[in-house]
C-alpha cells in the first residue's frame, strides 16, 4: 500500500479555545486589572473544576510538578514514599524535593500501574505514603490501595496527571486518596497552557496549600509556613474555563480515533496496545503500544514525518543517584515497560485516514 501524509502528525496537538472568545474574556481581565494572585477567574476555575471532579476541594496552581511538591509538604511527609519508576520524572523529583526517599515498586503488566501486590514487602517504619501514578489515564487498583494504606495508617497521593475526566467504579478518580494531582500542561486532555490542580476531601487542607503556594503567607501580615511561588494567573484560568465545556466532547472523539488504531492494529505480532478496563470511564489521552521493536517502529515513522514518543524512557529508577537505591534493583516489568512503550499521535483533528496510515507504517515496520 502507497502510504501518502500531507502533513508532519507529532504525539499531540493542543486543543485551543475560540478566538473570539478567549479575545473578549482577555478583554475582561485587561479591564479588571487584576492578572494574578487568585484573581476571580481563578477563583471561578476552581469552582467549575469541584463540579467537574466531583470533589469537594480544588486548588490551582501554576503546574503539577509544584502542585505535587506541595501536596506532599503539606501532608508533612517524612521517610519513605514507595511509588512506582515508571512515570514522568516531576513524580519521583517531587519526593526528593521534600527530602523523601522514594521506594521504588514494580510494577503490573497489563496497564503499567503500581503492582498492589508487591507493596506491602517494601513498607518499613520509615514509610510515611504511597504515591501511585494513574499512568496514561488507567486508575490504578485504587481499593487494593486504599486497603493497604488504612492497615499500615499510610497517605496516599495519586499523580493523577494524566487521568482529567476518569471515573472508576461509578466514582471520579479523585475520591480516592488523601489528595490527587492534576497536570494542566498545554499536552493534556484538559489545560491551562501550563497549570495543575490538586482535588482532595478534606477541606482543612485548602488553607496549606494556599499559604504554600503563596510563600507562606496566611493574609498580608503572617508568615506561618515555608512557601514558594506556585500561583496560577488569569490568563491560564481562562483557557481553563474557556476548555473545560468541551473535555467530554474531545474525550468522545479521541474514543473514535482509540476504536481506529485498535481496528487496525489487532491481531498484528509482536505489538500490543492497552485495552480499556472494567468499570472504568476512560479518558483516552494517550493512544500506547508495545513492541519489541519499539525504535524499529519509531524510525519507520519517522521517515514519513510521524513523531511518536518513549514513554516513559528512562525509567526513573535508572537515573541520577536514583539508580543506586535499593529499590532499583529488581523492577523488570518497569524495566521491559520502559524499553518496549510507545506513545502514538493523538489529538484532536486527527483523521482517521491518518491512523490508518500509521498503523500501515507500523504493518510494514514489523513484517
Ligand atoms: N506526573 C506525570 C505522570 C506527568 O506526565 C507530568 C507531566 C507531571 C507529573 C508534571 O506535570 P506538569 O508540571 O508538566 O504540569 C510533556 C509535558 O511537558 C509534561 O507536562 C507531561 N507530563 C509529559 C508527559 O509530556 P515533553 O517535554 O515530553 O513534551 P513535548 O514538548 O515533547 O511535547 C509533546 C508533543 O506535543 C510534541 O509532539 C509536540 C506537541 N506540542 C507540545 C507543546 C508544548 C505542541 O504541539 N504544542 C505545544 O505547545 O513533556
């Protein structure tokens, strides 16, 4: 087959907001004057966001990594956090940031997630959490988790960047955990150009976040805690609220073009792509295969302008001082996970001749 693209296709595509909309909301903000510090359209953002989440508690901030880094500070962490390797390094740096240790545990084969099973081996009297990562948007054994953390009176913190809109077992994903973080980075499902959230249920733990986020400062004239800059600003609120309206429609989309890939790529050897899981509302934010031939593919793409991404490579867990905890030891489901990922184009305005072009690439490339 005569393989023919009319354009570059990269992993993602950002989706934007009408620019006649966002031009007169711009104009609002300029009349106000007020562009930061939790102005009203970021007030507004977390109000909606609550609805959205179907959480009690929403705060904002200027990206996930600094959302996640507060969120554990706040919970005045201390020790070992056993997390999982295989994710985007902000996970595991978070943890160091707040002079924690992470554990590293492997993880399951199916869906890439923390293996619950190999948690409890690695609790010590050092363990103050678990920070598990929704990876590529497929929750976690959150009950299996929750189980684990009640019995050895643990936190539990879900990077849940990459899982906006995901409902398991008739609940949002937020609902569980003590806190879930949210990345609003101008590649995922929902944003904010750059921005991130932290949705949690307990409503004392709003007034930390926002002193943490705002150097420390409870009101004009205390200083109460140790803080940082981490505010979101108007501008980014507004993409937010300008986007949120229309998640649910591109989630139906992205879906279509998930049942393209998977039509076409069913039955071939030596890849595999993830399957939907029981009782879960997926939100289809990244479209990932594996393949022993992971470069051989990537390469073949390449050549007709297609650029798919590692992810996620390297493991965390091979890096920096990382690679020398105990814990890095013996991860090989992480590890193959790691060396065989492959996350293909998906966004918004993606034909389905498109997809199928790449899945014949993918075809030629293993044959
Ligand atoms: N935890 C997890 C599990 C995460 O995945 C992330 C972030 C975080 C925590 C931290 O959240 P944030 O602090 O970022 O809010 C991207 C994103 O920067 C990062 O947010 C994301 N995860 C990670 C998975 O991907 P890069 O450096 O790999 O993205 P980049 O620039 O290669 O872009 C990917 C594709 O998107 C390219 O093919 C081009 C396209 N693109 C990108 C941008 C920025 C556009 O078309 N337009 C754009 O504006 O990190």
């Amino acid at each position: 087959m005569k393989i023919h693209l009319s354009r570059p296709l990269y992993e993602t595509k950002p989706n934007l907001p009408n620019f006649y909309a966002l031009s007169n909301k711009i104009r609002e903000v300029y009349q106000t004057a007020w562009l930061t510090n939790n102005g009203a359209q970021v007030q507004q953002l977390e109000k909606k966001l609550e609805e959205f989440l179907d959480i009690d508690n929403v705060t904002v901030f200027c990206n996930g990594t600094l959302a996640l880094q507060i969120a554990l500070q706040a919970l005045e962490l201390e020790g070992e956090v056993i997390t999982t390797p295989f994710t985007f390094p902000a996970t595991t740096m978070a943890l160091t940031y707040n002079n924690l240790t992470p554990v590293f545990c492997d993880i399951e084969p199916e869906h890439f997630n923390i293996d619950p099973d190999k948690i409890e081996e690695l609790i010590t009297p050092k363990t103050s959490a678990i920070l598990p990562v929704h990876i590529f948007g497929n929750p976690c054994d959150v009950e299996k988790i929750e189980q684990i953390a009640k019995k050895h009176n643990l936190k539990v913190i879900y990077d849940a960047a990459h899982s906006f809109g995901v409902r398991a077992y008739g609940r949002s994903i937020s609902s569980y955990g003590d806190v879930n973080m949210y990345s609003f980075h101008a590649t995922k499902k929902f944003h904010t150009l750059e921005g991130g959230a932290l949705a949690y249920n307990d409503p004392l733990l709003r007034k930390k976040f926002m002193m943490i986020k705002n150097f420390g400062y409870d009101g004009y004239n205390n200083i109460l805690s140790l803080g940082t800059n981490a505010k979101m600003n108007e501008i980014e609120a507004l993409f937010g609220l300008l986007l949120l309206p229309d998640v649910k429609k591109d989630i139906e989309e992205r879906k279509k073009l998930f049942g393209i890939y998977r039509d076409n790529l069913r039955g071939l050897k030596d890849v595999r792509f993830l399957t939907d899981m029981d009782g879960v509302k997926h939100n289809y934010l990244y479209f990932i295969i594996t393949s022993k031939y992971r470069e051989k593919i990537q390469e073949a793409l390449e050549g007709y302008d297609v650029h798919s991404r590692r992810r996620f490579y390297p493991l965390c867990s091979d890096v920096l001082d990382y690679k020398d905890l105990p814990s890095a030891r013996n991860l090989p489901v992480a590890k193959q996970a790691s060396e065989e990922t492959l996350s293909l184009p998906l966004f918004k305005g993606l034909t389905s001749g498109e997809v199928i072009s790449i899945c014949e690439i993918i075809k030629d490339a293993v044959d």
